[in-house]
C-alpha cells in the first residue's frame, strides 16, 4: 500500500476527511499537526510523498526530505509560491497544488469590498461600545463606482459575475485575456487605466517575480483619491510600507486584505500571547479603516474537502505514473 505523509493536518476539519479518503482510495496516511520541518522529516521515510499547505519549503529543507526518500510533494492550495520550485527539480522532485472552486474567494472579495465601501469596520466596532453615531461612517454604493480586476483567472472571472449585478462599471486586466470575459463586455485596459479610474481595485493574480510589489508607492500616486483596495490573492502583490503611507497620507480611503507580506509562520496559529514580527501587520491592523483577516478567504467545507480530496488523488495518480492534472512543476 503507497503511504503519503500529511503535514499540518488540522484535527477539527481535516483529520476525518484525511482518514476517509485514504481509505476509499487505498492509502496509508501518517498525520502529522505540525509544518514540515528537518525534525519531523523522518516521518515521511517510506513516503514519496508529502502532503502540506503554505509552509514555507526552502531548498535546504526539501533536500532533507529528498533523501528521506520524497519525489512529490502536494499543497492543498492554489498558489505554490511557499515551494522553492527551482530546488524542487533540481532534487527531482514533482511539484503540485490542489485548486478549490472560485466561489469561496469570490464572494469572500466581494463581501471585503462591500465592507470597505461602507466602512463596516467602523460600524461593528462602534456599535461594540454601544456608539450609535453616524458622523464619519458613511458609505458609498457599488452602482456609482468603477472597479478593476486585477486577473480574470477561474476566480476573478467570478468576482467580475458576483459584481456584475451591483450596476458597477466593471474594468480588468490579465496578461492573458480571457475570451469569456470580453463577451460578457468587461472591457480590458492597461494597469495605468486602472490606477487611473477605478474607485476599488480587487487582487486575483498569482504572485510571480514578475508582479512582486505591483502596487508600490508610484502605483498608488496614479491611483485616485480615496481609492479603496482588496486583497486575497498573496501579500507580496502589495508594497505594505506603501500602502501604509498611502492609508496615513488619505490617498487610500481604504482597504480590505485577506493575506498580508511575510505572514508565513503566523496565520493558522494562536499567537496571542506572541509578540509577532511584522511590524506591518500590527499598524495596517490599527487603522480603522482597514479590515485584516487571516488568509482565510478560501476556508470553506466545499474547499476543505475539495483539498484533501485532490491533494491525495494526485499522489495516487503519481505513484502510479497516470496523467495528473494537478502537476504544477
């Protein structure tokens, strides 16, 4: 029996699916709470692959699973920019993510806009100390803005849906145009015209070399006034020092960020006795006019058992060399 290594198995949602799925498909699981580390590496002997989330998989430490044995690993994630994917085939190592359906982040993006756009920050927390008051909670409608979306990828292409009945004027831009999109009319333009004209700008792009700090602090000077801006793509989309300076000067009327620069290590667990390293966090947290979560967009029971499901799916089609649509490197 091929027998796969689970690291950061969550006890509450997913230890049950794991222990269901490997049995269905015929797979002996070592469960293991913690991220992968040159400690705990040991227990993937006998496993060629591993199976994790958004720990960070530096070349130094995937050797030391490459000689336990190891010549696939899978992240119950979309984005697999935590792996060094260079090292990986260097050692020979397969690379590979599990994509969960558009519509949990989707609508976690539109629920961050609709919370921006109507300060709702504010509002629970005024209405916490009893503070009914109205003076400087506001809000502005969908119908009188322009958003842009930044990838039409499977998700950005259902947050231009979710949006599209709001009777907001709609922009997008991808490196790669996507036919479906311009039928629907949603016009493609330049990032200049984005920076330019729209009102919120939402994040739905993969994080490469490439677009590492697309919104810096020149990127913000051409945006308008009051621009509000989501996030719940990847942290490093998004020069935090800049955003901060953008938020403290008013350039920035808001912003609603569901991931954050250098949060690895610090989101899934409890920290709240820590004292955290990022100095970032701690003040785009303190503004009232920014809402932070946890990376946690994703986090829905159909994409929880979409992950687990597919994650092992892939090591079985690899052990046994079938076609394996999850491959990503």
């Amino acid at each position: 029996m091929m027998k796969v290594t689970v690291y950061n198995c969550r006890s509450f949602d997913e230890k049950e699916l794991f222990e269901q799925y490997g049995k269905e498909l015929g797979i002996e699981l070592i469960l293991c709470p913690d991220a992968p580390d040159a400690e705990n590496a040991a227990l993937a002997k006998g496993s060629e692959c591993i199976d994790i989330i958004t720990s960070k998989m530096p070349a130094d430490l995937l050797k030391v699973f490459a000689d336990y044995g190891v010549k696939y690993i899978t992240t119950r994630t979309i984005g697999y920019d935590h792996i060094d994917v260079k090292a990986a085939k260097e050692l020979g190592m397969t690379v590979a993510n599990a994509p969960y359906g558009p519509c949990g982040v989707a609508d976690y993006a539109v629920m961050l806009i609709l919370m921006t756009i109507r300060k709702m920050k504010r509002i629970l927390e005024r209405t916490n100390i009893q503070d009914y008051s109205l003076c400087g909670i506001q809000g502005r409608e969908l119908k009188d803005l322009t958003v842009g979306v930044i990838g039409t990828g499977r998700i950005g292409k259902t947050v231009l849906k979710n949006l599209s009945g709001f009777g907001c004027k709609l922009l997008a831009y991808d490196l790669y145009e996507s036919a479906e999109v311009k039928e629907s009319g949603v016009p493609y333009v330049t990032l200049e015209e984005i920076w330019k004209n729209a009102d919120v700008i939402t994040l739905h792009a993969p994080l490469t070399d490439d677009n590492y700090h697309m919104i810096d602090q020149e990127a913000i000077s051409r945006m308008k006034d009051g621009v509000m801006i989501v996030n719940t793509a990847r942290g490093g989309l998004i020069d935090s020092e800049a955003l901060i300076q953008g938020i403290e000067s008013g350039k920035v009327g808001g912003a609603g960020l569901d991931v954050v620069e250098n949060e690895f290590g610090l989101y899934y667990y409890d920290h709240k006795s820590d004292i955290l390293n990022n100095r970032e966090l701690a003040v785009l947290r303190g503004f009232p006019n920014v809402t932070v979560s946890h990376h946690m967009a994703f986090y829905t029971d159909d994409c929880v058992k979409t992950v687990v499901r597919d994650s092992l799916l892939g090591c079985k089609y690899f052990v046994e060399g079938r076609e394996n649509p999850w491959e990503v490197a």
